[in-house]
C-alpha cells in the first residue's frame, strides 16, 4: 500500500467464540489464516469464580451466596462455557430477584437469557435474514392452524412441508410487506445456508418418495413462542 513503508507488516487477529465461524469463512480467506488457538473452555469452577467476581462489584453486598452462584454457573454449563452468558444469566437472575438473589429463579432467568442471546444474534442479521426468518415461522404457524382444523389433506403434499419453495412464496410476500424487493431464488438459498450455519434454522434432506425425489426441509430452531417476538422486536415490530 502507497500509504505504508515497505518495511511495514500488517497482520489481523482473529477472536471469536462462536464455533463455527471458520467453518463458514470462504476457502480462499480460511487457507490464509496462519496459527489458529484454540483456547480450554471454561468449567463449572471458572465460570462460577467469574460470577463471584463479577457480583462482587454489581451486586449488593449480602444479595448472593456462593450457592446461588454455583448452581448459575452449573445452570449455564449444561448449555454454554461462555463467560458472557454467564453473566448475563447472573443479571437476569438479579433483575427477576428481589433484595437477595433467588436461586429458584434460575429456570426463568435462563429462558431470557436465551431470549436475549437470540435477539442478539437477530439484530445483527441483515433486514433480508430477519424476513426470511418470519418466513420460516409463517409456514409453521399455517401447518399448525391446518392440523388444527384438519385440513392438511385438502392441499396438495408438497405444499404441506417447509421446504424453500415453499418458504420462498412466503418470504416475497412479506418483502412486499416491508417495502423491500425480494432476493432473487438463489440469494434466498444462501440466505438460509447462513441462518442454519448460525444456529438459528434446522434445515434437513428428506425423500419424498421414489416418484418426488427428495427436498430440503426448514424448520426454526426455536419454537415459534420463543423466536417470533425476538424478531418481530428486532425489525422494530411490536
């Protein structure tokens, strides 16, 4: 770069916790990364040193015991090693709380901390993500209100299943909506590519028979009670 000497050196430092994230990275750019760290995940005794640490400063002196912080961090390693969901769940565990952190708050307290994991990951989602997510909901509030009435049979057997045909008549649908001009079939593709790549869509391969061939199905990774308002509140939608 004309902006440089030519003795200078420029390298970049990836971090990251998010697992995946040099499974999704392009060849071209995982092929260049020099030496990759992988860092020991946090225990239950880490996580709950964090937490003792992390109350002592944010919390009222007298409001925690060790037995409450033990069973968050026990709470948090079933599903995470992360220190920052640790304390998040710790704050939720204090918001829901009165004047002494109550331990059998903690289920409650780790249903929003999910909520609020999730909203996170949303909101940083492009605007065309976050429809194709509705999308995804959509169909599967319109398969229930069918069961519930009985009246799958009358449709034809493709048009029962999530798949990305399917989902993809929707998702224009709500591009209209919004006032956005649908991607074209094969970004839409790539778009649920990425959602499923970050946890938030399960996508699966199913035959449907040795006439039909075979298609892929979608479905969210959370129930439609959990995940509809996180991205209805991160469009801006209440």
């Amino acid at each position: 770069d004309e902006h440089f000497p030519s003795y200078v050196g420029i390298s970049a430092i990836l971090i990251s916790n998010n697992i995946k994230l040099l499974s999704s990275l392009p060849k071209a750019t995982f092929d260049r990364i020099g030496v990759k760290i992988h860092f020991t995940s946090y225990g239950v005794d880490d996580l709950f040193q964090i937490l003792k640490i992390h109350a002592k400063y944010a919390l009222k002196e007298g409001s925690y015991d060790d037995r409450t912080l033990i069973k968050i961090a026990k709470a948090i390693f079933e599903v995470s090693t992360s220190a920052r969901e640790a304390k998040l769940a710790l704050f939720n565990v204090a918001k829901l709380s009165n004047n002494k952190l109550d331990e059998n708050l903690i289920p409650k307290a780790m249903e929003e901390t999910k909520k609020d994991l999730l909203f996170e990951e949303v909101r940083t989602r492009p605007l065309h993500h976050k429809i194709t997510l509705l999308a995804v909901l959509e169909f599967q509030k319109r398969i229930k209100r069918m069961n519930q009435y009985g009246k799958v049979g009358l449709f034809k057997y493709t048009l029962n299943l999530p798949t990305k045909t399917n989902i993809y008549n929707i998702y224009k649908k709500l591009c209209e909506k919004f006032e956005e001009k649908p991607k074209s079939y094969r970004v839409f593709f790539d778009i649920i590519d990425e959602l499923d790549k970050y946890g938030l869509i399960k996508t699966e391969v199913q035959s449907l028979g040795r006439a039909r061939g075979i298609t892929t199905l979608v479905r969210p990774a959370e129930s439609v009670e959990i995940l509809e308002p996180v991205i209805k509140k991160a469009i801006g939608i209440y």
